[in-house]
C-alpha cells in the first residue's frame, strides 16, 4: 500500500514563513526603554539615612519609575533612538526634579513627557536631605550610552559658575533651589 502525501500549496508555505518572520521580529522589537543601569549619585550609606524603608523602599520606587517611564516612551514613539541618563533628585514631601543627559538629545516633547512622569510618581519616603541617582537608560535602542556617570549641561554650567567642583547635594542644591 502506498501512502500519498499531499504538498501543501504554495501560498500556504508562503503564509507561513510570513507567520514566521513576523513572529521572529516581533521577539526581537526594540523596547521603548531600555534600563541598563542605577549610577547612585551618592554614598549608600547615606541613602540608607536618609530613606524610611533604605534599600526595599528605593528598590520599589526604582521599580515604578522605571516602569512608568517606558510607558512614557511607548506613547513617545517618535523620539529617536538615543542613549544617556535620566538623572532624578527627590526631597522629602514627594519632591522631586529631574535632569537629562542624552546623545543625541530627547526631543522637547520626550523631555517635557518623562519630566511629568518623573514628578508624578509617588516617590520613596525621604526622611531628610535628597536622594539624587540617575537611571542609564536607552530609549528605541538597545544600546547603552557610553559613559556610565551623567553630566547634565545645567549641573556643568552650575559648576562652572562656582569656579569648583561641588559635591552633588551642593550642585543639586544650585540647579533646584529650596
């Protein structure tokens, strides 16, 4: 006895390898954001006084801030691919500013965007001082930036100004006033 088998038709194959690549460059989508890193812009210790809950409560707020974030640039799409930092600061009461250091530059949009994200998410609980850390970061590319410590252009001018390098609750305490 002979089993026949039937070829399946030509469209089909091809329906199928479409299937297939797609589904192949679905997986491989670039992220909106990409975080690569938490650069702590100050001693651990210190963060540790200065935040109720220490290293749970930043971890949680890293979390949502992160998430939050990618959300932001998932309703950014038009944002060329860039690379760099988003660089946060959070006083006590919910305060927070936030600064960026990005090659190429986010648009004005894309700024104005993660600024309102940033200062809308419900921080960690800082008890005194600030909290100043900045989150390495990718946006519609996985490549990370190359430098691994931000250097936003208002914290250079600011710096330049005092005719010294000041430490970063100084520099902080220049840029976003009290």
């Amino acid at each position: 006895m002979t089993i026949s088998r039937l070829a399946p038709h030509p469209s089909i194959r091809l329906l199928a390898a479409a299937l297939a690549l797609t589904a192949a460059a679905s997986a491989h989508a670039v992220e909106p954001l990409r975080q690569h890193d938490v650069v702590l812009l100050q001693p651990g210790t210190l963060i540790e006084q200065r935040v109720a809950g220490g290293a749970d409560a930043m971890a949680a707020y890293l979390k949502a801030l992160g998430a939050a974030a990618t959300e932001t640039m998932r309703a950014h799409a038009q944002q060329i691919p860039s690379a760099g930092f988003i660089v946060v600061a959070v006083r006590p009461g919910n305060q927070t500013h936030t600064w960026f250091d990005f090659k190429p530059a986010l648009s004005a949009a894309t700024m104005a965007a993660l600024t309102h994200t940033v200062e809308t998410t419900p921080t960690m609980p800082v008890k005194s001082g600030e909290i100043v850390f900045a989150l390495r970061v990718s946006v519609w590319s996985d490549k990370p930036p190359t430098a691994y410590a931000p250097a936003p252009q208002e914290w250079k001018d600011a710096a330049k100004a005092a005719g010294r390098k000041p430490d970063v609750d100084s520099l902080v305490d220049m840029v976003w006033p009290r």
